[in-house]
C-alpha cells in the first residue's frame, strides 16, 4: 500500500459537464432484449447514460467544466499554476490534452501541465498528484480535470459493457489552506490483471490494421473489434469486492475513522448491487452511501466528482463535510481517501 498523507491542503471547488444526448438503456439497442436490459438496470444501478456527439472530446467536456469552476469562483487564470488531465480517450496520441487545455483556458505559459492516463481509479492517483504539487512552496493551485467519452470505445453489440459507459468531464481546484485538513490516501495496483479491461489494438505492441478493425463474434455472443473495449465482468467482480473494501477498512483503520465518523461515501460508479454489498461490510450506513450512475452510468474517472457535483451540491454549501472517495478498476488499480470538504465550491451541473 502506498499511504500519502497531508495538511493544510484542500479540494476548494468542482465543476462537472455532461452531453444533453441522454440515453435510456431500456431502448438503447436491439442487440438486446427488453429483458436482458431490465436484467442490466436492476443489477447495476444503470438506467440512463449521457452521449457526446462524433464532434465532441473529453477535453471539450473538461474545458466547459474548468471554465465554469474559474469564472463561478472568480479564480485569476494566471495563479492557476499546475493542470493534470486524466483521461482514456485524448483528443490525440500526441501532444497530451492538458497542455492544449492550458492554451484554451488562458492559463500562463508559467503553467505545468500534462496527461494522466488512468480509468476508473483516475480521481485517486490523480489527486494524490495535485495534493503532492501543492505541497510544494511555490505551487498553490493545482487544477484536475477528468474526462471520458467511453461511447466512442465500446459497441452497441457488447453483451459485457454495452449498457454501461457514458461520457462526462470534470474540474477540481485544490489548493493550499490555513486550516487543518487532514487527508489520507491509499494507493494500489495489480498489474497482473492488466488483462480483464483492455482496448487490445490500436496502440503500439498491436498497431491499427485490417485484422484489428476486424468486427468479431465472441463466445457470448458480443460482436466487437480489437480496437473496441472490452472488460472480464467475472473477474472485476471478484477484484472489486474483494481488493476495494480491504482497502477501504484497512485505510479507515489506519486513521482511526470509524462509519460514523464518515458524511457521505463517494464510491466509482460502476455497480450498485457490488458497491451496496461492500458498504454493508463495511458497515456504512446506506443513506451515507451516494450514486448518480442512475443518470450517468460508468463515467470511468469522471463519476467520482461527477456524483459530488449532481447530488452534493446542497448538502456542502457553506457547511464542513468528511467524504471518504474509493476509485477502482482498469490497470487493475485502486485507491481509498478520506478528506474534509469545508465551504468546498459546487458548481451547477453544466451540460453542453
């Protein structure tokens, strides 16, 4: 386990974006039947999703939340002095997103910046970047920004993940603080699994060919090619329900923090019936326990701060709130934190 630990550093404000497309998994493909879609909305959670259009990116959806986190925080674009994109779908192979974001948001050219490239554990490694950069003397605002358009990565006849993805983008703003604010993070990985969720071609060890875009049958009936997503939905089970609340309980240990000591839970949004089954082994009370992916789906790195922005905005305004956030999956990697949110800036949902 890799334990980070700091003070005097915060999460000050997040914005989030999302497509107006929305999709309603009920009728979103006649590859499946009314049934089999029924079955997939009662085990995950995940009745609706939203949709990009071909002409939109991660980026597009990131920049609209940054600028909306700025301008409603009347943030001085030029104190901006770090930007981490962390993203599965840039807009190029080259050059990183985050540095075409810094030209777009106005930010200096004094700015850092640069690309992450983690999925569903991204909000975790992601802020352990920017609570690191903030702990240095002259670095005193770090933003984040996460992005997924997973629509353009997976088919609409993949029987595993067809029902499960959708597109969002958001922005944090940590930044240093007077005040105490101890925040504990627990990072891991399982490179021995890298395996279970893969896009298989397309990148450099199998380069883009007639054999990759090749549309295949699979043994359960998925018709995909090797350059669209695919994921082990046996084996994710088995890794998130047991790896993830390992960590969690032995992070909650390791602070001495009890479930009562816990406001909300931020949980991945990737499958309530497995994230409501290692809450109740972890003794979190449900009402504790938060989800959008009824209206978002699986937003890959995005839906940790997406469900903050869609379902928290009341509960934080002007109040003092201790969150614990766990993001697993692709790598396999994951990781729990446990931070207080004091007068943290929740922006509108912005939809474009």
């Amino acid at each position: 386990m890799a334990y980070l630990h700091w003070n005097n550093i915060e999460i000050a404000g997040i914005a989030a974006a999302v497509p107006t497309m929305e999709i309603d998994n009920r009728n979103y493909s006649d590859f499946f039947t009314e049934k089999e879609a029924a079955r997939v909305i009662k085990t995950t959670g995940i009745a609706k999703r939203r949709f990009v259009d071909e002409n939109t990116t991660s980026a597009d959806l990131c920049y609209a939340a940054a600028d909306k986190l700025l301008s409603d925080m009347s943030i001085d674009r030029n104190t901006i002095d770090a930007l981490i994109f962390t993203s599965l779908t840039p807009d190029y192979r080259t050059p990183a997103s985050g540095i075409i974001l810094q030209n777009r948001l106005g930010l200096p050219k004094t700015t850092l910046a640069f690309d992450l490239t983690l999925g569903c554990s991204g909000y975790m490694y992601g802020l352990s970047l920017a609570f690191n950069l903030c702990s240095q003397p002259h670095i005193n605002n770090v933003l984040l920004l996460n992005g997924e358009t997973k629509s353009k990565t997976y088919p609409k006849t993949d029987k595993s993940v067809a029902l499960l993805f959708g597109d969002g983008g958001t922005a944090s703003l940590i930044r240093k603080t007077e005040r105490s604010n101890p925040t504990f993070l627990s990072l891991n990985s399982n490179g021995d699994k890298w395996e279970v969720i893969q896009i298989p071609g397309g990148g450099y060890r199998n380069p883009t060919s007639p054999e990759t875009l090749k549309l295949r049958k699979r043994e359960d009936g998925s018709i995909r090619s090797n350059e669209h997503g695919m994921m082990d939905g046996a084996a994710v089970f088995d890794f998130t329900i047991t790896a993830v609340p390992k960590d969690i309980r032995e992070t909650m240990e390791k602070t001495c923090t009890s479930p009562e000591d816990i406001d909300y839970a931020v949980f991945h949004q990737a499958n309530k019936f497995i994230t409501d089954h290692f809450s109740k082994k972890l003794k979190i009370p449900r009402e504790k326990v938060i989800y959008s992916l009824q209206k978002f789906g699986n937003t890959a790195s995005v839906s940790i701060p997406l469900t903050i922005v869609s379902e928290l905005q009341e509960e934080l305004k002007d109040t003092t709130k201790r969150l614990l956030m766990s993001g697993f999956g692709v790598g396999l990697s994951w990781g729990t934190m446990i931070t207080i949110l004091d007068k943290c800036h929740i922006c509108d949902l912005v939809e474009i």
